[in-house]
C-alpha cells in the first residue's frame, strides 16, 4: 500500500471558513493535515498545538496520485488563507 501525507501549521482561518464533521465550523489558528492512501485524500485540521483532530466537511476527496493530493493540500490551505481571494473555495474542492 503507498501512502503519502502532508501537514501546514500556523494557517488562520476566518470564522465560518472551516466546516468539520464532527464539531461544526472552527477558525482562528489552524492545522491542516492531508493523508493520501488508497487513491483517497483524507483531509484533518486542529487548532494548532491542540490534540485532537477534526475531519474537513467532504473529506476523503478522490485522488488518483500522490502529485494530486499534494496539490489537493495546498489548495485547501489556499482556500483556508485566502477565502474570497483564493482560486477555488473549500465547497469547490470538497464537492466539484
């Protein structure tokens, strides 16, 4: 089995930017955590420097290579950044 994974620290998200599966829509200082196995791009955050981990709201994400994913991570952490100013927003990403 091949798996790949990437992590970005210190992303701030503005309120209402983050949408998770298990507590709702979280921001201010976040971690994005992307693992990609099995041709799918699980996609975590935490409030940097805490415990636990939340699932992004549309996570896991198809993705047929490890490049894709790569470039799937740094998207949703542009998105996560930039909000209005990004190239594609989270509900973009998460349900194309």
């Amino acid at each position: 089995m091949t798996w790949a994974s990437w992590t970005t620290v210190g992303i701030h998200a503005l309120p209402g930017a983050v949408h998770t599966a298990e507590i709702g829509v979280i921001n201010g200082d976040l971690t994005i955590h992307t693992t990609w196995s099995e041709n799918l791009a699980h996609v975590a955050v935490q409030y940097t420097g805490a415990s636990d981990w939340y699932t992004m709201a549309g996570s896991p994400v198809p993705c047929a290579s490890e490049e894709a994913s790569r470039t799937f991570h740094q998207a949703v952490v542009e998105a996560v950044r930039g909000g209005e100013r990004a190239d594609a927003s989270l509900e973009e990403l998460f349900h194309p």
